[in-house]
C-alpha cells in the first residue's frame, strides 16, 4: 500500500504535530473505558464474553480513532474547541461506567447506546470548519446511523442486543471501505504520537490492574515473582512496538502520498490498531488469572486468555507492519504462534507461573532475534 512515495517533512496544512495535555486527559477517560470493557471478560471468561469484548471494544474504537483525527485538525488553544473536546470526554466516561452492565436488563444498554450517540454527534460537530470538513460529510452520516443502532440495542430485550451490536460492528469495518477517508488529512507526527500514547497508557492500566490483583495475594512468592513476571511480559510488549516499530512507523506514514495518507492511516492505526489494543486488553486479563492460578494449573478458556491476547497483540503488531511497511515480519508472526504452543499447554497442565514464564521467554526471544537482525541490517 506503499509504494509511491513523497518527500518526507511536508506536513499537511490544517494539522497539528504535537500531542496536547487535553487529548491525554481525553486519553485516561479512554483507557478506563478500556479496563470496564475488559472487566466484562474478566468476570465472563467464556467465548461468550470474548465475543462481547471484541465487538463492545470495535464499537468504542472506531470512536476513539475519530477523535484522534478530530484533534488532529481541531484548534484545542480556544474555549470552543477545548469545551467541545470535553463534552466528548464526558459522553465517554458515561459509556465506560455503563460497559460491565450492558448486557443485563435495566437502562444501562439505553444509557450506553444514548453516551455513544453523544459522542458520535460532538464528533460530527466537531469537523465543521477544519480541514476536515468535506470528509466527514460522508463519514458522519453513517456514525450517527451506526450509533442510533447501538441505541437501539439498549431498547430490545438482551437476548436480541447482541445482533443489534454485531449490525454496528459491521458498519464500523464497512464505513471506510463505504464512503472513503481521502478527504480527511493526517499531520503525522500528532497522528503517530496519539496513538503510541495510547497504547503505553493501555499498558500501564493493564499493570496497574494485574498489579492490584498480585497485592491481595497473602503467598509471598506469587505476589513478588507474579508481578515481576507480570512487569517483564508487559515491558516486552512494550520494547517490541516502541524499541524501533513506533519511530519507523512515523517516517513510513510521511512517505506515503498525502492523497493515500488517510487510507494507509486507517488500515494501520485503525484496523491493526484495534487487533493491537484488543490483544492487550485480552492479555492484561490472561495475567490476572495466571496470577489467581500461579501455582496449579488451569482449566477451560481462562487458561488460555493471555497466549490469546499476546498472540493479538503480536498480529496486531505484524499486520501493523505490513501495512505501512509492504512486507510481512515474518519472525512476530512465528512468535505469536510459539507463544499459543507454549504458554496454552503451560497453563493447562502446569500453572500460572509457567504460562507466565513461557510467553516471556518467547517475546525476549523474539527481541534478541529483532535486535540481532536489524543490527546486521544496518
């Protein structure tokens, strides 16, 4: 998807290039909107709730990912702007407080379905009179349809919501296809930037999570070499997108032609963006139930969650790759399935402590081997 090529350093008029405090307060509202979406797994881990979570988490996305190139164009030094920003925030928070109770009877589904349109419309809103305002007219039409299914899904029984929010999901994968993005600019830096910011914060909610959960451990040996097994698996996750991916990623994205810019961008930072979070998020969940059974083994699917959401995350990774660089890293897509291979049967017929050990085992493996490459290559 990359092959034409531009001069890098031209950054499209309308942008901003620098992350502002607002957008990482915006961010932390997000990320806790994340950890309750996890929360549903955590207390459904079932095929069930995994299905749940990766549609909930799409849905929220593709919100997300619109706010990121709202701000990419929006003016955040006025009160307008920063007072529209808030008020989005704000329709988040109300979702993520809605999240763990969306599926059971009451007004929560409303409530979650009515934050969302919310949001979708302060999107909306927020377009007219930025360099983005000729693409959202056709994207934003389709977002409000989209959100006004998510609200009727909170109007119908529970047992018909799910398909109401499956139709949403759908529309979230359709819409760019559907309607285009190449009226929309992207200032890459900002863009690139935004997006690493959330996925450290992601990261660091995650250890906090797993971290609050090892404390209440009363056996030492769990609470002390868990959580540092924990820190180490999360800091390789952090090492394999951050060591080089996410500061190449910046200089791929500029190469590529601004017309094809919006395209390139949702496919990467959209599409492989959300397998990435969504890998996390299964993940972080994976650790505390390695954590809960640290020392015996575990049955059923929460044994598998964390081989589950690394292996996400490592095709998330690759996928990510592969779409702005024009080839497949074939070593993360070996590691992703080393780490199903190994850290599965570790936790099924060993415990928690060897599934933790085995997948980062795996990603240090994978690190040396990246850094060993790449090292040769320069």
């Amino acid at each position: 998807m990359t092959d034409e090529r531009t001069e890098p350093g031209a950054a499209d008029q309308g942008t901003v290039e620098s992350v502002r405090p607002l957008e990482l307060f915006f961010d932390l509202v997000f990320v806790f909107t994340i950890t309750q979406v996890a929360s549903v797994l955590k207390d459904l881990p079932t095929v069930v709730g995994l299905g749940r979570v990766a549609v909930l988490l799409s849905i929220i996305w593709w919100m997300y990912g619109g706010y990121a190139w709202l701000t990419n164009t929006l003016d955040l030094d006025h009160t307008g702007p920063r007072l529209l920003l808030l008020t989005g925030t704000a329709g988040f928070f109300v979702m993520s407080i809605t999240v763990p109770k969306v599926a059971e009877r009451g007004p929560w589904a409303w409530l979650f379905g009515a934050s969302y349109l919310v949001v979708v419309l302060i999107h909306l809103v927020g377009f007219v009179g930025t360099s983005g305002h000729r693409g959202i007219l056709r994207v934003g039409p389709l977002n409000v349809v989209m959100a006004l299914v998510v609200l009727a899904a909170g109007l119908v029984p529970p047992d018909v919501r799910p398909w109401l929010w499956l139709l949403a999901w759908a529309m979230v994968v359709a819409t760019p296809v559907v309607t285009g993005v190449g009226e929309f600019t992207v200032g890459v830096g900002h863009f690139v930037e935004r997006h690493g910011l959330a996925v450290i914060i992601v990261l660091g909610e995650s250890i906090a999570e797993v971290g609050a959960v090892a404390s209440q451990e009363s056996e030492l040996s769990t609470m002390i070499v868990g959580s540092l097994l924990v820190l180490a698996l999360s800091a390789a996750m952090w090492w394999l997108y951050f060591g080089r991916e996410e500061r190449e990623s910046e200089a791929r994205l500029e190469r590529v032609p601004a017309d094809r810019r919006p395209r390139v961008a949702v496919y990467s930072f959209g599409y492989s963006y959300f397998v990435i979070v969504f890998g996390i998020a299964v993940a972080a969940v994976g650790m505390e139930k390695a954590i809960d059974a640290f020392h015996h083994a575990s049955h059923g699917v929460p044994a598998l969650l964390l081989p589950l959401g690394i292996s996400l995350y490592l095709a998330g990774l690759a996928c990510f790759h592969r779409t702005l660089a024009g080839s497949w890293p074939q070593a993360r897509l070996w590691a992703a399935l080393a780490v199903a291979v190994l850290a599965a049967p570790a936790a099924l017929r060993l415990s928690g402590a060897a599934e933790l050990a085995s997948a980062l085992l795996v990603l240090l493996a994978l690190i040396l081997w990246e850094g060993h490459h790449w090292d040769r290559q320069a």
